[in-house]
C-alpha cells in the first residue's frame, strides 16, 4: 500500500522510530499520556447514568442488576496483576466511585461479581435482584448473551430463588463459596410477603412461557442496557421477549483496546443505532472497504475479503461507504487494525455516526466462495422463521467448513426449544436446511453449490444444553462469562467433538438439486 504497515491482531506493527526516541528522551510522556486519558476512557463507562439518565432519570439510592462476571487476578513472575479489562475495572476504586457519585448501586457485593464461578455468581445476582426488586431502576450486562442465559436459568430457579427470599436464606447447593455466601447473607432477612408475591407473578409467568419477566418482576426498571449489535443479534427476539415493551438501549461502542464512540439516542433500536465517534478517544484512520466478488489470485484469498484503498483520517470518511477500523491509542498501539467493519451512517457536528456491520474475517470458505458472520446470521435469521410453525425457537446456533471429504460443506449446528414439550417435525427441519443454503447469496457460493464444487449444507440438530456444554468448556479455560460469545464457526478439535458427540439428527439442503 505504499505506507507504514498496519497493525493487527495477527501480526502487531512495532511503534514508529519517531515514537520509540521520543519515549527514550522522556520516558514520562508515554505514563504521562497514558494517565491523562484514563479519567476520560473511564468515564465512558459512565455514559449510562449521565446521557442516558437524562432520557431515563434515575432515583438518588436505586439500585441497578447488573449481571457481570469477573475472573479472579493473578500475578505475572514480573510482579504485576493481570485479568480482563472487566476483571480490572470492577476491582477497582473507579467501580466503586461510579457508584457513589451516581447513587445508584449495584445489587450484587463485589464478591459476588469476583468470585470466577458464573453459576454461583448467577445465582446471588438474581436473589438480591429480586430482594432488592422494587429499587430496581433498570437492568444491564455486558452482551445480550449474558442476558438471556441469566433468565433462561432463571426458569429453572425461581423456586429456590423465593425460598431464600422467605427464610432469609442462601441454598447450601447452590452457593458452597464461604466467601460469597458471607457477603450476600448479611443483605438478607426473612420476607415471606416478598417471596409470596414474587411466587404468584412466576407462576402467572410461567403460564405465559416468560414473556414480559423483567417488567412483571421489576416494576420500576425503566430500561435494558447491554451491547446488542453484531454477534449479539440473534439473540434479540429472546430479550425482546423477556423485556415486554421496555427499551432496549444499546450500550456505547467500546473494546478492548479503546473505546471508539458513544449512542447518543438511547431510544433507537439496535438494529438502527449508530455510535458517534469521539475524536480524542484515540486516533482513528478508515480504511475503505469495497466487497471482493470474485477470487483473487493470491495466498491469502481466505482473510482477503474486501478490496482496501488507502486508510483514510476521520475527517475525511463518505456517507455510505464501508471501512474498517484503524486505531493508534495513549497507550501504545499503533495504527492497529481492530477487524472491525463499519458503515457512516451520518455526521452529528462533524464526527461520523457508524453502524457496526460485522467483523472483517471470513469465517466460512471452502472454494471461492465468501461468507462472513453477518452472512451466516442472515441465513439463520430466515431459515429459523419457520420453526413458528411448530411452536420452537433457536437457542444458539455455530458452523463448521467441513472439507474432510470432496467435495467440502457448510454444517451448522443448531439448538432447538420446543415448547410444551412437542416434538418438531423433520419435514421442517428439513426445510430449514434447504432455505438456508439458499439464503447464502455469495456469488462465489451460488457458483460452486451449482457446480458442485461445494457439496450441500448440512444441518446437524444437537441436543438440549450442548451450547451450554460449550460455555463451561470456555468458563473451565478462563474466559469468563461477561466476555463470552458463541463461536460462529469453529474449527476447534474439542468444540467438533462437543457438538458432534451431542448430535442428534442430520439434514441435507436440496436447495440446488
């Protein structure tokens, strides 16, 4: 490209020669630098009781049920404590001093939130959540995942959840950590009123298969706040129906490496938000994007799938056009590239409004063909739609490009809840897997299922808990579970082995004869 090369996950760029003396002739500056932005990444973090509680004021003293997780710290053999960024933050004074000067708390002790077991950590986020119920003002967690497992577990807890809430209690089984135990009994006492009215409104809500549970359990909560775009939207429509009419409010666009741009109208759906960049969060640069539709004789065809033009400075982005993102931050990446794709959807005073479209690498190819994980979701999303008919849903779904045997397939592996406890008729399933091989509209995918050079979609049906199993393999290796996403395709030996071990019904797409 004629420039500097860009940095990325794969291959890190070192820091410019010009950086690198500038650091050695004042080795304050990079510190310097670093701790005069902290106080302004940090308080991105507090964009949800400032901007958003203009829109949704909150009362001074309420509480908030924040579902998060931490990992526990360690020390390096240099001497310094290393976790997740989330592990960091909640650990620390900022956490508790945002608490403070919003008034408004957490329900859960930080023992709860930090003891590195999502389960026992699920469990006391729900019973002091509903103790503490009528203080609620609204509900968050850090993906939409999160969100959704913690009250698709609620279905199954709620009758120790108000025998706790009667006596006063902690189940033994449940929570055996002495330190979490401790902290969350000194904010209980016996309430049977509580727990009688909250047993008559599960049982009303169990009739009505969950709908509306956080409304109908949370009175006061005015909204839902978490990150819902991009691999987060699948699970929407089960949010959607946990939540009733509540908004639901992205939270700001943010990773680890920098946070990027903040929602600036909290009452815009996810599928429509927009994140406005803050210039001095880091240095941005654009590169453009334009969608590759045929292969290119290269190596590395498999990450390669958009055309770059040059990286391009923030002020000089089109409406319309796609890019990826490029970030050189206070504390020391440079012209890093994120992997993220976005579009400018508007301008608000200049700075540009993006629209997350998906993450750069390709994640299904066999020949010539490319598809990414927004192909994948949009071929799931309209597949799935005919599961209504037999009063299913989707709970999580992955893919695999199986080139073991030629020709290579898509398989995809779903999940499936059946209501009422009926069983979903094959003749549907089977018309699930030919709709969504022809939803894949990649030209290169159409030319190859034509030609057989790709064989027919496979859909695998696994059992009840299988993505379950898959969290507790990811958990068990130290992810944790405010940071974890589904895979969208894997080629991991022990995932294959999980899924495949767990299979219970095999579909082949006729989509293409």
């Amino acid at each position: 490209m004629g420039m500097t090369p860009l940095s990325s996950p794969k291959n890190p760029s070192p820091l410019s020669p010009s950086v690198q003396e500038r650091r050695m002739e004042d080795p304050s500056m990079y510190h310097s630098l670093t701790t005069a932005r902290s106080p302004l990444f940090k308080s991105s973090s507090w964009q949800l009781l400032t901007d958003q509680g203009r829109v949704f004021p909150l009362r001074a003293g309420g509480r908030i049920l924040e579902l998060i997780y931490s990992s526990k710290q360690f020390k390096t053999k240099g001497g310094l404590t290393a976790g997740t960024a989330t592990t960091h933050y909640y650990a620390s004074e900022e956490f508790k001093t945002k608490q403070k000067c919003t008034e408004s708390f957490t329900c859960s002790p930080l023992e709860v939130i930090s003891e590195g077991d999502y389960k026992q950590s699920t469990y006391c986020h729900l019973l002091l959540g509903l103790y503490f119920c009528d203080q609620v003002d609204f509900v968050t967690s850090a993906f939409a995942y999160s969100m959704v497992h913690v009250f698709t577990a609620f279905e199954g807890l709620w009758e120790e959840i108000c025998h706790d809430i009667r006596q006063g209690s902690l189940s033994n089984s449940r929570v055996t950590s002495p330190r979490m135990r401790r902290a969350v009994l000194e904010h209980l006492s016996p309430n049977p009123s509580l727990a009688l009215k909250i047993e008559s409104k599960c049982r009303e809500l169990q009739r009505l298969d969950w709908c509306c549970t956080i409304p109908e359990l949370w009175p006061n909560a005015k909204y839902i706040y978490s990150i819902m775009t991009g691999s987060m939207q699948p699970y929407l429509k089960k949010l959607r129906h946990y939540a009733g009419e509540l908004p639901l409010v992205c939270a700001d666009y943010g990773s680890t490496e920098s946070w990027i741009g903040v929602n600036l109208d909290p009452y815009a759906p996810p599928q429509t938000v927009t994140f406005t960049v803050i210039p001095t969060l880091a240095y941005f640069e654009f590169i453009p994007l334009v969608n590759s539709q045929h292969k290119r004789p290269t190596d590395d065809v498999i990450d390669l799938d958009y055309q770059e033009d040059e990286p391009l400075p923030l002020s000089q982005v089109k409406l319309g056009q796609q890019y990826e993102l490029v970030l050189t931050t206070y504390t020391g990446l440079y012209r890093y590239r994120l992997g993220d794709v976005v579009e400018v959807a508007s301008f608000y005073k200049g700075a540009p409004q993006l629209t997350f479209v998906c993450r750069r690498k390709l994640i299904l190819t066999i020949n010539i063909d490319k598809n990414t994980e927004k192909d994948l979701q949009l071929a799931v999303e309209r597949s799935s739609q005919l599961l209504v008919q037999c009063r299913a849903e989707l709970v999580d779904f992955t893919s695999h490009a199986d080139t073991s045997k030629h020709p290579g397939h898509y398989v995809i592996y779903w999940e499936i809840k059946v209501k009422d406890g009926d069983e979903i008729r094959d003749r549907v399933l089977q018309e699930c897997c030919r709709e969504m091989d022809a939803a894949f509209a990649d030209y290169g995918y159409v030319v190859s299922r034509r030609t057989n050079s790709i064989g027919p979609l496979e859909l695998r049906l696994v059992k009840d808990g299988t993505f379950g199993n898959i969290l507790e393999h990811y958990i068990s290796n130290g992810a944790t579970m405010s940071q974890y996403k589904t895979p969208r395709c894997t080629n991991n030996p022990v995932l294959l082995r999980i899924l495949d071990h767990n299979t219970v019904k095999h579909f082949w797409s006729t989509a293409y004869g």
